[in-house]
C-alpha cells in the first residue's frame, strides 16, 4: 500500500515488516485512493479483528439531545433503542446549566428528570461532566456558555508571577482572539477546585439513588468535550475546516510554559540557539511561531528543531491536561459509582492529512500528534502514541480509562480540497489502541452518517477490522426509526450474538 506522508514522497508501506503478535490476522484486499488513481495492497495483515462481537464488554448506546425540549417524544425514542438492544445513554451534563447561577449553587433539577426516564427503561446512564460551552459548533442547536462568575472570580489572580486578567484562562489563538469555550490546559491549576467541586456535587447528589445505573462517566477535556485544543472554532476567522486550523498558544500561561519547558530542556539560552540555530540574547525571544502560516508553509513544523520542539510541547501540554483533569474527577468521584470506568474523547481530525502545503497540519493545530516521531509508522499510532496511551497513564484508581474516537461513519476522500483519510485513520487508532492494550469505543462524527448505508457500512468496516469494543451514535433521534434504527439493531444483534 502506497501512504504518502510527512516528508511528502510516497512510498510502499511493508505490512509484513511491521508485524507483531496480535489476537487476530485476516487477509484483506484494501484500497486506498492517491490523487487520481487507486493503488491496491493485497496480503496478510495483522488487525485486531472483530473484537466485539461476543464481547459481553460491547456497549451500544445512543448520545441524548443536547438539550430535551420534547420529553415525550425522548420518551418514545428510548423505548424505541431499549425494545432492538440499545445499552445506556450518554448525556451531556453541562455545567454552565447547572452551576451558572453562582459559584457552588447547584441546581440538578433537570437531570433529576432525565435519569428518571432513562432508568424507567432499564437503560443505563453515561454522563459527561462538559466543562465545555454548547453553542457555535458543527450541529449545535442549544446554547450553554460556562458560568458567569467563572472569568471574574479569577480576575486578580496571580500565576506563575503572571496577573491573569479577564481572559486569563482562555486559550489565545495565533490571530490574537481568545476562546470562551473552556479554560485553558495551562490554567487547571488554577480552577482545578472548580472541576473538583462539580464532580463532587454530582456524586453526592446521584451517587446513592443511581449507584449501579451510572456505567461510565465520560469527561469533557476541551472543546465539544473531546480532547484537543480549539484550532477550528468560532472565535477565529477562516480556520474551519478544511483548513489546518490555528495554534492556541498565545495566552501569557501558555508562552510563560513554553519558555520554561524549553529552558529546562536545554539549560540555558545558549543551548537553545546551538539546537536551534537561533542567535537569542534573552529568554523573551523564546516564543511560540510568530508568523504561523510560514511555519506551516515553510514545513518548519516538521522539518526543523524548533518545530519538532514546539509541536512536541504543544502535544505534551494537551496530554498533561488531559491528565490532571482526569486524574481530579476521578479523585472526587471517590467510591461512588463503583462500576463507572472513565472515558475521554479523541476528535477525528481527518483533513489536511496529504495536503501538498502541510500535511497532517490540521491534527497538530488541535494538538493530536507529535513530528518528532515517525508518523508513518505503526509503533507511534502514526503520531498518536501519547494520546492514547495517556489511557495507561491515569492513575484511575481502579476503574479502567476508555478512549472514544470519533468518525466512524466515514470513507476516505484523499482530494483537494479536504485530503481527508478518515477510514484510515479510524484503523491507525485502532490498531494502535490495541496495541497499547487500550479499550477503545468509537462515535459517529456527524448525525448524517447513520442515515446512509455506506455509512452504516464504514462503522462495520472499523468494528470488523479494527477492534472497538462499543458505539455511540449521535443521536437518539437519528436510530429511533428509518435506516438508522434499522442498521442499529442489526449491527447490535451482529456483535451481540
């Protein structure tokens, strides 16, 4: 099979020399489209194969609205799933809705009704604590910001010798704008009490009336409550997709971070300019890019010391965020829920990905994958390694750390504008996830996926070949009659039996 990769020349990918015992080996027939033509790699290829399919570890759930308005109508529907095989509901928790009035007064009286409709059912509950705001991105049709009170109250902190101001803990994009969306990673020191006192309010308040309900707790770790920085969000211009987005660290924390790590890294200015090659006469010059279009453009990214540095810490910082986050809701959540695993959510950022300006530029904006690794290679989950292995990192305290990914739903379209491998990025997780021994579940990406057969098809293909253990789909609605419910049930009655 011919991938082309960072280095922008294509070449032949030797499956056989990247072989490692696994649980499954099948011989497949794939194709991959490169420009205009079609190359086909035919051969035995080690996957981890269709591990789901009489796992009784396979969960099948459905994501609920952002927001039920029509609660007869999410009556129906869950009598609908529950009736052809559906496990649990995911449901956002938003925290804007639940602690907007000021800081530590909850108010759960909506998610007190909701639960009770679920379980009236036998269904089981998947919450997701969203630190994130609703509202401005691809299909919201509701509208939660973060609370109020959460940017004043911080005003006249100080950080780091940094006075942090009113916009202190948002991410700063490389266009100058600041992101309301969720707090920046390199500030949950700072409001890590918040992210404790949620967590614990709702433990105290659900945690002995639905102690066995409550299956999974999912949490929102950036924006759209997956983890990643906000490089294609409404706060900057031109930057959606399928562009490569924008970097997000320009906030006075974020720059403080980078010079720091750096320093530590190489002990003095010095040893910066003798990797770099730089000429720097004071620690102030170590910035992140200050024209980010050249860097890109240039390949600098991943052609040069400085870039491999920057995307490295841009990646790392994420990860570590991810982490701390974690870590903090699992430490509030103490014993209740006892047979809650964690879960976390990856994006699938599929576009950019053979781009002849700057390939893969779009995961690294969103702080997906390092260049200082071989990302054409299976050993680095082709950039992803840290990531997912942050599954095996969180010291959980017994509960297991699943990783969700999303895109299933859909094919390769490795063209202009979006050169987008997203069915091929589906299989790298995949494949790495098992890898690493990581329980991986998957999501559709967009409600329209599952009304298509050759989306249905493609979410079959990932549960086929590549080893996830459960499914989400966005949204209830869109499984509860039609080609949606009527592929759902087949595929749960597929993998069930």
């Amino acid at each position: 099979m011919r991938w082309c990769g960072l280095t922008g020349a294509c070449r032949l990918l030797n499956w056989g020399a990247m072989r490692e015992p696994v649980s499954f080996v099948v011989a497949v027939v794939t194709a991959l489209v490169v420009g205009s033509g079609s190359l086909v790699a035919v051969g035995q290829e080690d996957v981890p194969g269709p591990m789901a399919a009489g796992n009784p570890g396979l969960t099948a759930n459905v994501m609920a609205p952002l927001k039920i308005t029509d609660f007869p109508a999410f009556e129906n529907d869950l009598k609908t799933v529950k009736a052809y095989g559906v496990n649990g509901v995911n449901i956002d928790v938003w925290w804007g809705d639940v602690e907007g009035q000021a800081d530590n007064r909850f108010d759960w009286s909506y998610y007190d009704r909701v639960f009770k409709l679920i379980t009236a059912d036998g269904l089981h509950i998947a919450p997701i604590l969203s630190f994130h705001q609703c509202g401005g991105n691809v299909n919201d049709t509701y509208t939660s910001l973060l609370p109020a009170w959460l940017w004043p109250k911080y005003d006249q902190r100080w950080y780091h010798g940094i006075r942090l101001g009113i916009d202190g803990l948002k991410y700063r994009s490389e266009q100058g704008h600041y992101s309301p969306e969720t707090v920046q990673g390199w500030a949950d020191e700072v409001v890590e009490s918040e992210y404790r006192d949620f967590t614990r309010a709702f433990a105290d308040h659900f945690g002995q009336r639905y102690r066995d309900d409550i299956v999974e707790i999912n949490v929102s770790l950036g924006p759209s409550g997956e983890l990643r920085y906000p490089s294609y969000n409404a706060h900057d211009v031109g930057t959606g997709y399928p562009t490569r987005g924008a970097l997000q660290s320009y906030s006075s924390l974020a720059v403080a971070d980078f010079r720091t790590t750096m320093l530590r890294k190489y002990r003095s200015v010095a040893g910066i300019n003798a990797t770099w090659g730089t000429a720097y006469r004071s620690p102030n010059e170590i910035t992140p890019p200050a024209d980010a279009q050249t860097f890109f453009v240039s390949g600098s990214y991943r052609n040069s010391a400085y870039g491999r540095d920057f995307v490295d810490w841009y990646n790392g910082s994420l990860v570590d965020h991810g982490k701390r986050v974690l870590e903090t809701v699992v430490k509030a959540l103490g014993h209740h829920f006892p047979r809650a695993n964690i879960g976390y959510k990856l994006p699938g950022i599929h576009w950019t990905m053979t781009s002849p300006a700057y390939p893969r530029a779009a995961e690294v904006t969103t702080g997906l994958i390092q260049t200082s690794v071989d990302v054409d290679s299976r050993a680095t989950g082709h950039g992803y390694r840290r990531i997912i292995d942050l599954a095996n990192r969180v010291h959980a305290c017994g509960r297991t750390v699943t990783v969700y990914f999303t895109a299933l739903e859909m094919g390769d379209q490795n063209s202009q504008p979006a050169y987008s491998l997203a069915k091929t990025l589906v299989g790298w997780i995949g494949q790495y996830a098992h890898d690493d021994h990581v329980v991986l579940k998957g999501e559709n990406a967009l409600p329209d996926g599952v009304h298509s057969d050759i989306g249905w098809d493609d979410i079959h293909d990932a549960f086929g070949t590549w080893g996830y253990l459960g499914l989400t789909v966005l949204r209830i609605s869109d499984v509860a009659e039609g080609i949606g419910a009527e592929r759902y049930a087949l595929f749960i009655d597929k993998y069930r039996h």
